[in-house]
C-alpha cells in the first residue's frame, strides 16, 4: 500500500491517518508527508505519544470529524471493520468529503473483543469477505486483495485483508491473492463485469 501512495500521491501533500493507533502509517510514511491524525481512544493518543508525531491530532469521532482542511490522502487501516454498516457508510462520506482519495485496509472474517479498556476495539462487522465489502460499500474499489482461507497477516484469527480506494480501480490494477483460483475468478467477474453495474 505505501508503495501504491508513493506512486499516486505526491510526497508532503497532506495525508490524514484516521484510527491512528499506535501511529503505524506516521512510523511507515511520516517523514514523506505532512500527516494528521483521528484518534477516538485518547488513552492512545498519550500512549503512542501521537501529539508529537502527527502534526494535528483531533481526538474526536470520524463521524463528527469537519475541517477546512483538505487532504490529498486519509487512510483508514482495519478501522471501518469497527463501526456499524450504517455509520462505515457515513465515514466513507465524511471523509470523501474532506479528502481527494480515500483508502481503507480491511481484514476479512475477523472477530474482536473489547481490547485495552477500549469499546471501539470492537468488531461490529467480522463478517467481512471481498464479496461483502462490494454489497455493502460499492464506492469502494479494491487495490489488494489477499483472501485463503488459512493465512493472517497478522495473527491466526482472520482469513485475509484487502486494501481498497474510493478511485475507481480496472482489473489490471488489482493484486489478488486467492488460494482458490475458482473464487479469485468469481471475485474479478464480481468486481468488473459491466453486467453487474445494471
């Protein structure tokens, strides 16, 4: 994925890191780009010493999120799997508004508990598949696409992750890691049929 913003966005454009965590994309890109941030769980923001990392940090909801600002890029990593369809819609609209493209990370198949003292840590959507994440967002585009059935990037507890743009993608723009080569074509088919936009 960096690769790809490195490519697409030009280095010390604004970039808004939303869900920043444990400040992962400062620590892969910071030095690239003038990056802000969204931080709901202000024990984080102390913790990972966010404040002197990101130029701006607003510890608010996404939801609530209004800026004058404009970015050239947010990026949502594993964040949009925490909310309820309902309000992923909303985030996806909020930030569309205050950004020229947005990306999203989103693990597959993924149940989590309240982690740290932390609600928001909560998955409300685990049942997240790359043929889902089309029904229920279809102004997301994805990018990657790892799905197998038995890998985790990070840990045992899910089945893959996909990266996904709100800039409408081709077919030979997407890297797709499927171990089953009968659903990788049912997914492309999914994806880019023309038949399926009527």
């Amino acid at each position: 994925m960096v690769s790809y913003i490195n490519k697409t966005i030009p280095h010390y454009s604004n970039v808004l890191d939303v869900g920043a965590g444990a400040a992962k994309y400062w620590h892969l890109m910071g030095n690239e780009y003038k990056m802000d941030a969204i931080e709901i769980f202000e024990p984080y923001i102390i913790e990972h010493d966010l404040k002197n990392k990101y130029n701006t940090v607003y510890n608010v909801n996404v939801l609530d999120f209004d800026t004058d600002k404009r970015y050239a890029l947010s990026i949502m990593g594993d964040c949009l799997e925490h909310l309820t369809v309902e309000d992923a819609r909303r985030v996806i609209d909020v930030l569309s508004k205050h950004c020229d493209e947005c990306l999203f990370v989103i693990p597959y198949e993924y149940p989590q508990h309240e982690m740290n003292d932390n609600q928001y840590e909560i998955h409300l959507q685990p049942d997240l598949t790359p043929f889902n994440v089309k029904l229920r967002f279809p102004n997301l585009y994805p990018l990657f696409i790892k799905y197998n059935g038995s890998d985790w990037y990070l840990s045992e507890k899910g089945i893959g992750i996909g990266v996904y743009t709100t800039k409408k993608t081709e077919k030979d723009q997407v890297i797709a890691l499927f171990e089953n080569p009968v659903i990788e074509r049912l997914f492309f088919d999914f994806y880019f049929n023309p038949e399926n936009e009527k």
